[in-house]
C-alpha cells in the first residue's frame, strides 16, 4: 500500500493523541480524484458525488469546493447535503418505494428526481402534473447482466428500475426528462460500461424532450489500493457515445456520472492498534482495539473485501523480508468480526500501529451500532 510521507506524519501525529481508533482523510487526494472527473472531455456533464460513501459533512464540503455536485437516496441524507451548501439541480435524488411525503420532500427540494417504477411515476404525475421528472432505467438481457460485488443492478434479477417494455408502456414520455442507468459496483471492464450506456442511448430516442442520460457509477477500485481506473481512456470512448448521441437528438444531450467509493476510497486510513496475537494453521490473527462495526466494509463483502495495511512501529513502517498471512481480527466476541482476511504482513508487536487503507468510502458511512462499539473520530489533512 502506498501512503504520502505527509500523511503517515499526520497519522503518527494523531495516534499519539487517540487511544482509540480513528480515520483520516487526505484531503489532497479527494481533491484530485474530482478533478479527473472534471477532465472529462464531453462538455456538457454533470458529476455527481454518490453520497452513501461518505456523507461526513466536511468531505461534502470538499467534494463541493471543487464544483462537484452530489447523488442521494434518502431523505436523510438530503438534508445532510442541503446543510452542506448543495441545492436545487446540484441535488440528483434516487430512491424505490418512495411514499408522497418524501416525493414532497424532493420537490420542495427542487432536485432531479429519478423514479424506480410505473406506480411512481403515476403518482409523481398525479401529484405534480405539470412536472418532468426522469427514470430509471433497467436494460434487461440487451448486455448480459454482470453480477457485481454488490449483486445484480440490470437483468431479470434485479428488482430496480423500468424494463424495457414498462419504458415502451409511458404513455406521456413527454414528460420523461431524463434516463437513469445504474450498472454494478466495482467495474474495471470499460467495455462493459459502454455497452450498457449504449442500449440506454437506444431508448433515448423514445424521449423527444430528453434533457439528460445519466450513466451512474459503479467505477473499479482496487483492493490493494493499487491499480487505478482507467478514467482517461473511459473519458475518452464515454464522450465520443455523448456526441453521437446528441447529433441523433438534434441538441446537446447532459451526461450525469455518479462516483462514489472511487472518489474517496484511497483517501482515507482506519487506524488501530495491536493488542493480541494468536497462530493458527500457520497463518497469523492480529487482535486490535477496534472492531468491524466500525470498520464495517469487510462486515458486508466478507468474501470480496480485503484492505491492504501498513504495520507502524516507533514512527517509522515496519518492512522485513519475513511477512507471513495474517488477518486483523476486532475485540469483540462476534465470529466474523475481522477488519481485513489473509494478507501478507511482517511480524507484529503489541502495540503496533496497524493502518488499513481503501477505508475513505462505504467505512465509516456504514458504521452500526450492533456489537456496541463508539463511533470512531474522523480527521482530515
């Protein structure tokens, strides 16, 4: 895992002042990943921040400083972006099985609302006639479906969006103002992205007063926190379908993108401590004083989900030649209470340091109260 100098400083700096575990974010890093975005070469965009990976107020605050707006699905987290400066169309609110009170909410709010279903969309309608609103969209079986970390958000198997023949039973698709896509989580395959955008792009031409396609997110982040996604060949191939799309609609078309985990995710650290060692079948489990409720990823991929990490001793990160599998188990009884599985590591010490990266996206936005552990502070740099 590579980590900045300034930043394992800044760690070592707070670890002298927290007994217990914490996160810190590079704000720098953050920063940089929205201006990747931004370098996009299609003009006419919007980026979304996908805020179900990190609603901390002061990294809205960043993410918005660098005119990056942001993606929702909750009323909840609707306010947390309003307290945050975003409003109106800077706003994009996604949601299923939404009831009249929140559809008020989101009007009141004036955000880009997207509906899941046929019933929703009646009862928009009902509610405010004279109101376009967008959809969103499930493609079918026009790409085979990947089933993705999360599952599947496209195919018969996936319980989001319009089919393919639900969008062709609108009766009013003047009234549609945009079409949503969303097609997996952590996807590295360019291809697969644009093949998806494409039969979005298809179903477009249904909607004479199109003002947007919005393609979602689901962009690839390693687990090692070391290869990066290919954004600027994905910019590239995504503006050329952009273009191709707007001359077939005789008007500039906005392409919306929603990242989320990519934008933070190698920004931010879970820090702990070593405070228990066992061998087993070879293999090495560190105990630290934390537990996977605070560092909840690993608790909902527990198959897929493996932070890379960094052993600290006396300032300085800890490299041998010896390292051996290890997994970091948390202090709590719970069985599957481990914060990352089977790494290679150098041999620990009680009181070592142990720093987990990939922890700036969908860590500590998931904490829960289950096990009974505080929620951990949070630092940025």
């Amino acid at each position: 895992m590579k980590i900045k100098k300034e930043v394992l400083d800044q760690i070592l700096h707070f670890t002298k002042l927290e007994q217990q575990p914490f996160y810190l974010y590079d704000s720098s890093t953050i920063k940089d990943h929205c201006r990747e975005f931004k370098k996009i070469p299609y003009p006419h965009k919007s980026i979304h921040f996908a805020s179900m990976a990190n609603v901390n107020p002061d990294f809205l605050r960043i993410v918005k400083s660098e005119n990056i707006n942001v993606f929702v699905n909750s009323s909840e987290h609707l306010k947390l972006v309003q307290d945050a400066g975003f409003a109106g169309d800077e706003i994009i609110f996604t949601a299923s099985g939404m009831d009249v009170n929140i559809m008020k909410t989101v009007k009141s709010s004036g955000a880009q609302l997207n509906l899941d279903s046929q019933l929703q969309l009646k009862t928009w309608q009902d509610l405010f006639p004279e109101t376009k609103v967008g959809i969103r969209c499930n493609i079918g079986d026009k790409v085979k479906p990947h089933n993705t970390r999360a599952g599947y958000f496209i195919g018969e198997h996936s319980r989001l969006g319009f089919t393919i023949e639900e969008i062709s039973e609108i009766k009013n698709k003047d009234s549609i103002r945009g079409l949503h896509l969303y097609v997996g989580t952590d996807i590295f395959e360019l291809e697969y992205f644009l093949n998806c955008y494409k039969q979005l792009a298809e179903l477009s031409y249904q909607f004479k007063n199109l003002e947007y396609l919005n393609f979602g997110g689901g962009f690839g982040v390693d687990e090692n926190a070391e290869d990066d996604f290919d954004l600027e060949n994905y910019g590239i191939k995504v503006s050329k379908l952009m273009d191709e799309v707007s001359i077939k609609h005789g008007r500039s078309i906005k392409m919306i993108l929603e990242p989320g985990r990519i934008i933070g995710s190698s920004a931010g650290y879970f820090i702990c401590r070593v405070t228990d060692i066992k061998k087993r079948n070879g293999n090495i489990l560190l105990g630290v004083n934390a537990s996977s409720v605070q560092f909840p990823r690993p608790l909902f991929y527990p198959d897929t989900a493996k932070h890379p990490a960094i052993i600290v001793r006396r300032g300085e990160i800890l490299s041998t030649p010896e390292t051996h599998l290890t997994s970091v188990y948390g202090c709590s009884t719970y069985s599957r209470d481990f914060l990352t599985r089977e790494i290679e590591l150098p041999p620990a010490e009680i009181g070592d340091t142990v720093v987990l990266g990939n922890a700036g996206s969908y860590s500590l936005s998931s904490f829960t109260q289950f096990l009974g552990f505080p929620k951990p502070k949070e630092f940025f740099i």
